[in-house]
C-alpha cells in the first residue's frame, strides 16, 4: 500500500513538472512587459511595470517616419525629445470575463499630440517572439486603428 501511494505522488509530481514548462511559456507569450518596435520603425519602446500597472517608455530613437501612408518624414507637433517619453500609461489588465492577456490604458501619439485610450495584447500566430497589438480608440474600441509592434532583437 505504501508503495502504491508513493508511486502515485511520484507520478503526480512527474506530470505537475512537466506542464510546468508549458504553462510557463503560455503565460510569458502573452506577457507584453519586454522591449518593441513601433509599427513605423521609429522607435524603441520598453514596457515595464510602474506602480500597480505598465507603462511603455521610449528607450531608443530610430528614425523619423511618419504614420501617415505616404511615409515620409514626421513633423511631430510634440516637439519635445521622444527620447525618455512614456507613451503607454496606466495598462493593466481587463476584467476576468474578457479574453486573457489584454490590458487597457492609454497610448500617446506625438504626431498629433494626443493620447487616446487603448487596448493592448501579445499575439504570437504570425511571429514566434511575439507581435504586440495595440488597438487606439475614442470612445468605443469599435473605432479606432490596430497597430502591431515586433519584439526588438535582444541586445548581447
């Protein structure tokens, strides 16, 4: 009888280490805390913790394009140094009953020097180190623009 319930704590403990891993890398995925580049390529922004939530600070400048279509280069009306600025304030995540791994806050846009309220999620299906998705709206998300900003390489 011993045996048989120590077999059975042993098998137990083997198959709770073994989805460890996997539950691990299903809960980093869709973790947005980490360095990315914004859709345009200009910037580097890392998102880290601040306080009871994230917030998302440009780390690195990396060119001057504009989001407009056309591409060219940006005439920001926030003149300031993009350098050090928090663009993603105050994320944190939903209610339990929406979908896992989206969070809400605000995004600013220096182009036009507004800040608009935003949802923002990791999605892993088209990039295996992860996209992040940032969707920016007035008033009701139904109205706004996605963008998606690739993970920056590591730095060694």
């Amino acid at each position: 009888m011993h045996s048989m319930t120590f077999a059975c704590r042993a098998l137990a403990l083997g198959l709770l280490l073994a989805a460890a891993p996997a539950a691990f890398a299903q809960s980093a995925a869709g973790d947005p805390r980490g360095r990315w580049i914004t859709a345009n390529g200009n910037l580097e922004v890392e998102v880290s913790a601040c306080g009871d939530a994230l917030c998302g600070t440009v780390t690195q400048v990396l060119g001057n394009r504009s989001m407009a279509p056309e591409g060219g280069e940006m005439q920001a009306v926030d003149t300031r140094s993009p350098l050090g600025m928090t663009l993603l304030k105050d994320f944190r995540p939903k209610a339990a009953t929406e979908p896992p791994g989206e969070w809400e806050g605000t995004i600013y846009n220096r182009e036009n020097g507004k800040t608009y309220r935003c949802r923002m999620s990791v999605a892993t299906t088209s990039i295996a180190a992860g996209e992040l998705v940032l969707h920016a709206y007035v008033g009701l998300p139904l109205f706004g623009k996605t963008q998606r900003w690739t993970r920056a390489p590591s730095r060694h």
